[in-house]
C-alpha cells in the first residue's frame, strides 16, 4: 500500500531486531500502524492502532470481508472527499479511508490529489494509479486477519502486560501530514520510557532521537516519493537506554567485588608457596 513513510524496503532488516526476544503468546503492537507494512509479517497475538480512525476502518472492513469499490473516479473522488471535509454525510469511515488512500496520488490522504486509473506519463505509456495500489493493498490483507483494530493516540491504546510495541511516530522535522500536524515529541519520548519502565519492549524508526535513546541499527536510503525530487536520509531504530539490556542480547558479566577478588589471588600465591616448599623438601 501506498503511504508515507511505508517500512517496506527495512522490514526485513528490522523486525528480526524487533522479534528476536519474543515469547510464546506475548503481544505484539504497533501504535502508528499505518500500511501495515511490518505488522502483516509477525505471527501470533497482534494489535494495530493509528490516529486515524478512516484508515483503522478500512483495514478493519478488508479484514472482514467486505468489498470495496475496485473503481474510483474523479467524481466519486471528490465527493468522498468532500464527506471527509464535512461537506456531506454521505459515507462511511472505511470507505472514506479506502477512497483516500487507494484514489490519492502517493497516498496522500486527500492531499496529494487524486492519482487516476488512465494516466499518461512523459514517456507516452498509460499507468492505472489506482488499479496497482489497490492490488498491492489486497495482498496484505489475508496476513493482517486476526489483529485486533484501535483506534486512537498512542498513549491511549489499551496495551497488554510485557508486550512488544514497535513505534513508527512521525519524524521530527520532516514535512507534516493531516494526522501527524502538532505531534508532542517531547511527551512522546517520555511515553516511550515509561514503557519500557513498566515492563515492556519498545523499539522506535526515527532519523533522529535524544541522548537518553540508543541507536542500535541504522540503514542509509533514498526516499523517492517524490518523483522529481530525491533525497538520502538513515533510517534508524532506537531503544531506550534503560532497555538496553533486555533487547540486546550479550554474554552475562562475572562481577567480581574488588575484596574478594583481591583475597581469592592472595590464596592462590599461598597454595603456590606451599607446593614449592613441599618440593624442595623433597629434594633434600
């Protein structure tokens, strides 16, 4: 599925990172879920929340069935859109999320303008925007069924016991989207760490995090969303110093008391003292 800020191309780097200490029937969430990208790979006891409840609709209605509008023209486009702007109250939150997503150029949400299903590029060839980004997002679906949709702000998902939580939060100083405008960071690094102080593990995507985060894998990428403009940018995934430990796996440290190391090597020159008068005795 088209969306801004799709994990795609790092999926496979990170979520062995994200799952490596994962435990039979633990949870796994994602409070910023959006394509849904890395949550369709994990197995077991899942959870799915994002801000905008059009889009956790959506995904909710695939996952149970329905059938959405494989057709989507200007027309219908704009009327949705204009549903979505309070304009009529003609639709429902899943297909105000379907239309927006599946009709918007780059999956834009209604603000990207609508992509279409006959377009005619620079090179004279004919693209159906809409066609392609529907299959691909149909695709995930049979791998999303079985999560359990919120919808909300991150700190306000009810979250099970010791679970995994994966954030994938707007990042700081990139461009703003509807559902992303006046984001907290300040509040939402100390939300991080109160987690990780209650028991679970959490693990972030950002470009860039306070001191008191950890880097513990990095990626350099060019983001190409936009067709005439390309940029490098290192994605990176964090951890609160205070987990450290929990997630990275390391060998167990001997902690050796300066006193009892000092006494245990004083026995040790005795014992070897004493075997060398035995043998010189025995020598005479």
């Amino acid at each position: 599925m088209k969306y801004q800020g799709n994990k795609n191309r790092i999926v496979g780097d990170i979520l062995p990172i994200i799952l490596q200490n994962k435990k039979e029937g633990q949870w796994y969430v994602e409070p910023f879920c959006g394509s849904c990208s890395v949550i369709q790979r994990v197995s077991g006891n899942r959870i799915a929340s994002d801000k905008n409840k059009y889009l956790i609709a959506m995904w909710k209605s695939l996952t149970e069935g329905k059938q959405m509008p494989m057709e989507i023209s200007k027309e219908f486009y704009c009327d949705v859109r204009d549903c979505f702007h309070g304009k009529n109250n003609k639709y429902t939150d899943d297909i105000i999320g379907w239309v927006g997503y599946m009709g918007s150029f780059n999956g834009r949400f209604f603000d990207g303008g609508y992509s279409g299903h006959n377009v005619i590029g620079k090179n004279g060839k004919s693209r159906n925007y809409i066609a392609e980004n529907i299959a691909n997002t149909m695709k995930q679906v049979e791998d999303l069924k079985g999560v359990v949709w919120q919808s909300g702000d991150y700190f306000s998902i009810n979250i099970p016991d010791n679970s995994i939580i994966y954030c994938d939060p707007p990042y700081r100083n990139t461009k703003e989207y509807q559902f992303s405008r006046g984001f907290d960071f300040e509040s939402f690094y100390s939300w991080c760490h109160e987690m990780a102080d209650n028991g679970h593990t959490i693990l972030i995507s950002e470009y860039d995090m306070p001191d008191s985060f950890e880097c513990i894998w990095s990626k350099k990428l060019t983001n190409a969303m936009n067709p005439t403009i390309t940029k490098n940018a290192v994605e990176k995934l964090f951890i609160p110093k205070s987990s450290k430990d929990t997630i990275l796996q390391k060998e167990p440290e001997i902690d050796f008391k300066e006193n009892e190391l000092t006494s245990y090597f004083n026995d040790m020159m005795n014992r070897m003292d004493n075997l060398n008068k035995e043998n010189t005795e025995d020598e005479f």
